[in-house]
C-alpha cells in the first residue's frame, strides 16, 4: 500500500485490514487485542473518521481523557494507546508518510507495575494439598494445571494447552513458546509425570484441554472456563491476591530467586528473550543446569530443598 501523504487511508479501515493480516499469520492472540483496541477506537471517534495523516497529538490526548473518563485502569488505557500506536507506525511506514509531529510524543504509554503476584511456598503447598475429592472434576484439573504450569518452570496457560505427546522423547520434553517461538527444553520430573498419567488419554495432545481441533476459537472457551475454577480455588483458600496461571509463573522465579540462583539462568529457564544479556549466555547455557534448578525449586515444596552444587554465580 503505497499512498502520498496527502491522500492517506482512513486510519479504522486499515485497523481492521491489519487485524485481519495478523489473524491470516496465525497470531490469533494479538489478533484479538488488536481487534479489541479497534472497536474501542471506533468507539471514541463515533461518528467522526480520520485519516491516518489526521492523526494528531489533540486527538491521542482527547482518546486518553475519553478513556479515562470511562473509568479504565491505567495499564488498561496503556493498552490501547499502545495497540493505536502499533497500528499507526505500521501505517505510516507503509505509505511513505513523512512528518515531524508524533502524535504519542508525551502522552503516557508504559505500564505501571502491578501488585506482586507471586505466593509463598507454603500457599503452594496448599493449593497442591488441597482435598478437592468429590468435587468438580474441572476444578481438580484447573489446580493440576497450575501445578504442571509451576512444576515446567512457569510455562504459559497457552503453551500447557498445546503440548503434544510427540513433545516429548527419551523424558525430555521440547516445545516451542507460542509467544516468543523460543525452543525451551526441560526433563519430565515424577510429580510433572503424576499428572500427564492422571489425564492420559487418545489425544493427540498431552493435557485434555482442547478438542481434536484445538482451534483459537476452543483454546479461549477452556481458558476462561479453567480461569475461572483457579480463580475460585483461590478465593477458597482465602488467598488476598486473584489466582491466575500467570501467579504459577511468578512463584516459580521468585523462588528460583530466592534459592540463589543467578538470574541468567532463571531467566533461561523461563524462556525469556528481551534482555540482551540474556540472549548472549543462551548459547552457552547448559539445560542440565537449568533442570538442576527446577529440580531444587520444586523440592521445596517438600520443606527438605535439595542444595544445588552448582548454584553459586
């Protein structure tokens, strides 16, 4: 799409085209955020359109008021500034425009950190305790998958629902992040096995969270059902913080943390990929190392954690 700066696209029009484009490349979680900042854009500009060139800075500050005003949080209207922006970049690249005002420059975009999400070893061992006989099957498995999230060094809701039992050879088991397609490797450990043996079944897949088809459509319906039954194992519990499968994550690298163990390899471990130091001792990490770890953090669930030879910097 190639256009002079003087006859730009109506910025909604190539909203939506670019949802449709990042659906069409299978990124069907981005697609839906940013179909969700489009309808919220339409929404503040209601019946008004601009082009992608009458996009100013008056109209980014009258959006972020607007946003305001509705009663979003500020990590929410970051949000969609954040998607708008995206979205604006990508358009201005695309048809040669050439201008000096940035229509975002001053306007507020980062987020603010958010309370601590992480949970003590002994709530963990609560929630892995906890008597949930006789109750709802999905409830028992929404906690099975916190701790199989835990037990695999934080692994996303995303990535759990789509493992495969061909991931796994020779008790390794290999997946690429769907986020990030970073390759993580890890050895299967006893209580990581107790739950693929507990939800064995003809799938294809390793846990019986989609159907055959496993399409986005599927994967979102059990993401916000099982959300749900975690949510209300924590409230059970009368834990102060909402449970998510995100906290399964930060409990797992707070007390990798707090085991001693060097960031670089924490990091590794989770598959992060942002930090450029991070990405330099990749190469060189040993994923033995990494098990090594996983295996001392899950001990401590236990009370008795095993010391780790090898963890000093």
């Amino acid at each position: 799409m190639q256009r002079s700066a003087g006859r730009t696209p109506d910025l909604l029009n190539f909203f939506g085209a670019y949802v449709a484009r990042v659906e069409r490349e299978g990124r069907n979680g981005s697609a839906a955020n940013y179909r969700m900042a489009c309808r919220k854009f339409a929404a503040f500009l209601s019946p008004r359109r601009v082009s992608v060139a009458q996009l100013t800075r008056e109209v980014v500050v009258e959006y972020e008021v607007w946003l305001r005003q509705a009663g979003l949080s500020p990590n929410s209207i970051s949000f969609y500034l954040r998607y708008l922006r995206a979205v604006y970049n990508v358009a201005s690249m695309e048809i040669n425009l050439h201008t000096r005002r940035d229509p975002f420059l001053y306007v507020r975009i980062n987020q603010i950190a958010t309370i601590k999400r992480a949970i003590s070893p002994t709530n963990l061992r609560r929630i892995a305790d906890y008597d949930l006989s006789g109750r709802n099957p999905r409830m028992a498995f929404a906690r099975d998958l916190f701790m199989f999230s835990f037990f695999t060094r934080g692994m996303s809701f995303v990535d759990m629902a789509y493992l495969r039992k061909s991931d796994i050879h020779d008790n390794i088991l290999s997946y690429q992040r769907r986020k990030t397609r970073q390759w993580l490797t890890m050895a299967i450990e006893p209580c990581m096995q107790q739950i693929i043996d507990r939800y064995n079944s003809q799938s294809d897949f390793l846990l019986p969270i989609l159907n055959s088809e496993g399409n986005y459509k599927n994967y979102r319906s059990q993401q916000r059902d099982l959300n749900r039954y975690i949510s209300a194992l924590g409230r059970e519990l009368g834990f102060e913080q909402p449970l998510t499968y995100y906290v399964a994550r930060h409990t797992w690298a707070t007390m990798a943390r707090d085991s001693g163990a060097p960031i670089q390899i924490i990091s590794a471990g989770m598959g992060h990929t942002s930090e450029r130091t991070t990405n330099i001792y990749l190469a060189q990490l040993n994923h033995s190392r990494i098990d090594e770890l996983n295996r001392q953090v899950i001990s401590q669930l236990s009370g008795n954690p095993k010391r780790s030879r090898r963890s000093k910097r």
